[in-house]
C-alpha cells in the first residue's frame, strides 16, 4: 500500500498529475481542489494518497490533505459512488463545507457535483449523516470555526484512531489554542491525543 508520495511535481492534467519520485514518474488521479494546491510543474510536492486495485487496473489517486483522503474512503463507501464521482464531489466541496451539507442533510447542495443526481445525494447524506455528521455538529452553530489545514488533518487522525468526533473536535482545538496556530500537525496530534486520553 502506498500511503503517500514525496517527489517533484512533473505535470498535470484535468484530472491527474505525474510525480516524480526518484526518477520514476507516478500517475495519480486527483479532484480540481488538489491540484490547484499542490503546486507548479517542477516543484517539489506531496501528496497523501489512495491505491484502487481491481481485476484490470491498479490507480493511484492523491489529496492535498489527510482530511480529504478521508472523505475519498467514506464518499466510495456509499453504493453508487465510484472513484470518479468522488473526486467530483471532492472537486466541487472542501471537507469543511461536505461536512456541513451532510450533518444538515443538505442534499440538494451535494446533488452541485458533477455526477451526483438527486437519489444518489439522498443516499450519501442519509448513509454518511452518522459517520460524519458530529463532526461538523461539534463545532457549534454554522460550522464558523471549522478546522482548516493542520487541525483538520489532526482531527481526521483521531478520527482515524476511533475517538468520537466531538472528542475529537475538542481535543484538538486545546491543543492548537495551547500550542498557536503555526503548530505542525506531527504535534498537534501528540498533544491532542494526550488531551483526549486524559
């Protein structure tokens, strides 16, 4: 499983982009927001990523971020959402704006993707709602300070580890206000896991 990919941004596409990663150059589908942040053609970049594997193709596909790694794996845990609609739906929404559609079961704004009609959007916000929906709920009113960058990521990770999105939420936004805001994630992490144990 390749987790991610550190290297020189070779080219990009529509819809993907080429790393080089020690002269071996690696095709990785990505939504428009990805590749717009990771960079210009010859610059060194990163990118987490996912790897499908069926009978006829192995495919690399990157995010930005950790967090909208995230969404790519809940978003093609839905019936009906493959890879491509996913990357649309990631294309069209951040995960703080997805999160929010889904905890108000807002399906007509995630029907905007490209793809997405209105029974598949009713299905994704109804399967995901308790997957996801704290997340955004455990940020109070309005989602005004959703977490962005590091903090989502940090969120994302313990998530990952099986706390409970408002823990999550809590713990983290402790650790960023005792550590500030130019914290790195590596460190974030380890403190709001303290702070979430305790």
């Amino acid at each position: 499983m390749i987790a991610h990919l550190k290297g020189r941004l070779d080219s990009t596409s529509v819809d993907h982009a080429v790393i080089d990663v020690g002269g071996v150059g690696y095709l990785v589908g990505a939504s428009s927001r990805t590749l717009a942040a990771i960079g210009a053609v010859g610059e060194a970049c990163m990118l987490h990523t996912e790897m499908l594997v069926a009978e006829d193709f192995i495919r690399l596909v990157g995010f930005a971020s950790a967090a909208e790694r995230d969404w790519f794996r809940l978003l093609t845990g839905v019936q009906g959402v493959g890879a491509r609609v996913a990357l649309a739906i990631l294309s069209a929404f951040e995960p703080v704006d997805l999160s929010r559609a889904i905890a108000s079961q807002d399906k007509a704004m995630v029907a905007r993707a490209n793809g997405v009609g209105p029974k598949l959007a009713e299905r994704i916000v109804r399967e995901l709602k308790d997957k996801v929906g704290g997340i955004a709920l455990a940020l109070g009113p309005g989602v005004v300070n959703a977490p962005i960058g590091a903090a989502a990521d940090a969120v994302s990770a313990l998530l990952n580890l099986g706390f409970r999105a408002p823990e999550a939420s809590a713990a983290v936004a402790s650790a960023e206000e005792e550590l500030g805001p130019d914290v790195t994630l590596d460190a974030l992490v380890r403190l709001a896991l303290r702070k979430a144990s305790r």
